[in-house]
C-alpha cells in the first residue's frame, strides 16, 4: 500500500513538472533522468520543506532533521534509477534545482504534501505539536513571509551543492584507493600499469591540490564560511589519505595500525560536519557544542553499524570498513569482540550526552530512531535494533576471485 501510495506521488510530480515545464528533454535518458526529478521535488516538499517551518524555539532540532534529511538526500542519489549513473545524478541537481523557484515550490506545497495546503513540520518526528504549541504553518503564514520560499530555494541549493561536490571527491578517492600512493598496482583490477599509474597520478594530484578550494570560495561568498568548516575540510582531505593509505595496506598485505584506523572512522562522518556548521551560520547562532558532540557519537556508531551491513560489498570493491581493518589487525577469533568493545564503550558515551540534551529534544530524537528502525524493517527485539557481526572473510583475495569469475 505504501509503495502504490509512493508511486501516486511520484506520477503526481511528473505531471506537475510537465505542466510547468521543469523535465528533461535533452538527454537519452528522459524517463529516467525526469523520475529522478520527480523524486528529488518530493523529497524537497514533504522533507525539507516542512523542516523550515520550525519555529524559533525549535530551531535546536534543526541540525537532527538535517542529518535525517540528507541521508535521504544522499540515499536518492546512490539508489538505482535506470541507467543514470552518479555522475549523471549529480548534474541533475546541479542544473535544475536553481530551477525550482519559489512560486515553483509555492504550488507545489499543496499539490504533492499529504498535508494538502499546511505545512507540517512533525514529519521528521523530532517535534510534535504539543511540544511547539502554534507550531503547525499554513501555506498563507508562508506567504506572508515573503521570502521564506526564496531563501529555501537558496538554502537547498546551497546545501546540495555542498552535498553534490563531497560526494564527487569521495567517488574521485575511490577511484584510486585501490593503487598505493608508491606505485604498486592492483593486478586483480586488470588495469594496464603504466595507464593505471598515469590515470591516478592525476587524480591524487587533484586531492592534494586544494580540493575544497571552490566550496571555501562558495561559502566564503556568502559569508558562511568559518574556521571550524575549513578546519573540518582537512578533516576530509586527512580521512581521504588514511582511506588510500589503510585500503592499499590490506592489497597489499602491509601492517596496519589501529591507531589509524579509529583515526579514520572518526573522520568520515566530516560530512555532515560539514553541513551542520553551515546550517548554525545561516541561521545565525553560536554553534551548541553538545549537540554536535551528541551527534559526533552517534555519526560514529552509525558509520559501525553501516560497516557491519556493507562488509562484504565493502570487502568486494576494497572500501575502508572497521571490521576488514580488525580482522587484518586482531585476527579472525579477536575482531569481533574489540569490535563489541568499540560499540559498548560509545552506546555509554551516547546515553550520557542523551541525557545531557533538553529533556524533550532526548525524548524525540529516540522516538524518531525507533520509527527509523520500524521503517528498516525490525518490528520485534530492542527498539534500536539489535547489533550484528557477518560472518567473518578471512582470504578476502579468494573471496573476491570467487565472485568475480562466478560467471
């Protein structure tokens, strides 16, 4: 039921982007390229959209529903869509979201959100209107807000931006991970050496040289730019490295530190980062220290608990993940449980700063993760879900070669 409710919404949007004329007509891949759009604009209406509406006294919730919405974001642009690659996707957004104005989104608001013409900003299940008293926004209250659509047309556009060109360098890094930075190929790849070396000499020197360059400039312009955003660019440009580095040790069966990779989960979540610190600037406000710190635990338990559900794909196209890391450190029969250790020591650091936070913001953010973990597909058990190791890869080597020649 949800999904023909889905697919509604979805026909819904395609006929309104054809009435107003924001559709692809210039590609080989119309339908796919327009259900994408179409995607992207609902996205944009039922998330992001109602996720401005908070008012004042909410406003500390915002960096929580930002987070949320960006996975989505982020999940939309990684999930499969016809025969649209990333690339393809990221020109997509780049192209047409300074398209979509705000009459654009003024009629789309009615037309697409369940809501009809209000603006619910509880969708995100981090507030709810007990807790914000008037906070549920009708579409005249907007209007009358003159340029409330335009600077959410601007933030978005400035966030995807953001959003667009990290995710870019990362597919950029990948690319290379599997080629130490002295030289040694990975012959498993069945790139040409002299080819594969020159092809990756260039990409390393576009990560050396000053990536975040047009962002700092971006951000600068608009006056958004700080200290702790450029020092959270180093962050990315440090994890990056220890990627490489950490991802052609295990090819190549060279040791690896511990030491480097709990450096290197702790750096990868710079992302949204990132974003959280432009989200205080554009708002205005001193960055609150515990909620970012509350969000730097939970970022890291999420990014375990990604490795534990992507280990063997990750094992496959050789991608830093924790658990590969342990087992090369610990061994097979340790991993496991310094992994557990891990997560046990975190889950403590994670409840006090839970309980650090307002009381009602505590409250809603882990009704919102027990929604998410419902909407996961676990209904019975904790709440939160439970924690679970795969079995463990010993020859990754055999592995790969076993499922590559299965054809």
């Amino acid at each position: 039921m949800e999904e023909l409710r889905k697919l509604e919404q979805v026909q819904e949007t395609l006929s309104f982007m054809q009435s107003r004329g924001v559709v692809v007509s210039s590609s080989d891949n119309n339908d796919d390229s327009n259900r994408f759009l179409a995607n992207l604009i609902l996205l944009l209406v039922v998330n992001f959209l109602p996720a401005l509406a908070l008012p004042s006294a909410c406003f500390c919730c915002f960096p929580f529903i930002l987070k949320e919405n960006l996975t989505d974001f982020h999940a939309l642009k990684v999930q499969p869509s016809g025969k649209l690659d990333m690339a393809e996707k990221c020109s997509l957004i780049l192209e047409y979201v300074p398209k979509l104005s705000a009459s654009f989104l003024e009629e789309a608001l009615p037309r697409l959100s369940q809501e009809g013409t209000q603006v619910n900003c509880f969708r995100s299940g981090i507030v709810n209107e007990n807790d914000c008293g008037e906070a549920l926004v009708g579409l005249d209250g907007m209007q009358r807000a003159n340029s409330t659509l335009e600077d959410f047309s601007f933030l978005f556009y400035l966030l995807s931006t953001v959003v667009v060109f990290l995710v870019q360098l990362d597919s950029l890094n990948e690319k290379i991970v599997n080629m130490p930075t002295d030289g040694v190929t990975v012959s498993e790849r069945g790139f040409e050496e002299k080819a594969y070396e020159k092809q990756v000499s260039k990409l390393i020197d576009i990560l050396k040289s000053d990536p975040f360059r047009p962002l700092v400039s971006l951000l600068e312009r608009h006056g958004l730019l700080t200290e702790r955003i450029v020092e959270e660019f180093r962050c990315g440009e440090e994890y990056w490295a220890l990627e490489r580095k950490l991802c052609c040790a295990l090819m190549t069966k060279k040791e690896i530190s511990v030491e480097d990779v709990m450096r290197a989960i702790h750096l990868k979540s710079f992302d949204y980062r990132v974003l959280n610190l432009i989200l205080y600037q554009l708002r205005g406000e001193e960055v609150n220290n515990l909620h970012m710190e509350f969000l730097s635990i939970s970022e890291f338990l999420v990014e375990i608990s990604d490795d534990l559900f992507d280990y063997e794909d990750d094992v496959l196209e050789n991608n830093f993940n924790i658990l590969r890391m342990f087992v090369r450190i610990y061994g097979p029969a340790t991993a496991p449980t310094m992994i557990a250790k891990y997560i046990t020591e975190s889950e403590e650091k994670y409840n006090r700063l839970l309980k650090s936070l307002d009381p009602q913001l505590s409250s809603n953010y882990q009704r919102r993760c027990e929604e998410a973990t419902k909407e996961g597909g676990k209904i019975t058990g904790h709440p939160l879900g439970t924690w679970s190791i795969p079995p463990l890869i010993v020859d990754e080597e055999s592995y790969r070669y076993n499922l590559l020649n299965m054809k």
